[in-house]
C-alpha cells in the first residue's frame, strides 16, 4: 500500500520533484520501495492510456473519409482521445467503438442480434 501511494504522489508533482521523494525515501529507509513503486506508476499509467484512448472497430478498414464523419457524428467520444482503428471480421458492417468502459455499438452484427432478440421474445 506505501508504494501505491508514493506512486501516486510521485505522478501528482510530476518529475522536477522526483530527487526529492528519492531523498524522501532514503531518510526514512524506504528506498527498498523504488521497484515496487516504479510497478505501480506503469500500472496506474496504463490504466490511464486504456481509458483515454478510443478504439474504433469496423469490419473493413474506414478510409479517413469515413473515419472523419464518425468522429463528427460522436464527438463526445473523442475529445482528447488518441484513435485507434482496428478491424473485425465478424462485425459484417458497421462499427463499434470503445472509449474506457463507454462502448457505442452501432455494427450490423449487433443490429440482427437486437432483432433476433426482438423476435425470439415477442409475444404473438
């Protein structure tokens, strides 16, 4: 839990204060922290790229065209999100996309389920 949170103060001051805390760290003999410390700075700024980075999944590549028109369609979604666009063969059309635990799912794949859905539980 100690490294968690020296990691954390660590990424708050940012590095100009980084010999501080290692100067910190010495004085009370917690230096032995560093690796543990480091583990979870690299956590903790993965978890921070995956929830800021959109990923775009269609079942072709979109050309920048298309690409533009989606993100002018859903502009909530990418605002200061980095883009990545991937392909899914199983997506048949359309597009899915994922921006931290949001996911807009717009795919023919997902339509015809809904529809199967809508069918299987109807009542005649």
């Amino acid at each position: 839990m100690q490294a968690k949170n020296y990691a954390q103060v660590i990424l708050s001051l940012g590095e100009s204060k980084l010999d501080q805390v290692i100067v910190h760290l010495k004085k009370k003999g917690l230096i032995s922290l560093l690796p543990a410390i480091l583990k979870e700075i690299e956590r903790t700024l993965k978890k921070r790229e995956k929830n800021e980075r959109v990923v775009l999944t269609s079942a072709q590549p979109l050309s920048e065209a298309k690409l533009k028109e989606v993100k002018h369609q859903h502009p909530e979604l990418f605002v200061h999100h980095s883009t990545v666009n991937s392909t899914e063969s199983g997506l048949i059309g359309g597009y899915r996309i994922q921006c931290g635990h949001k996911v807009l799912d717009v795919s023919y794949k997902k339509a015809l389920f809904d529809l199967y859905q809508k069918i299987v539980t109807s009542k005649p």
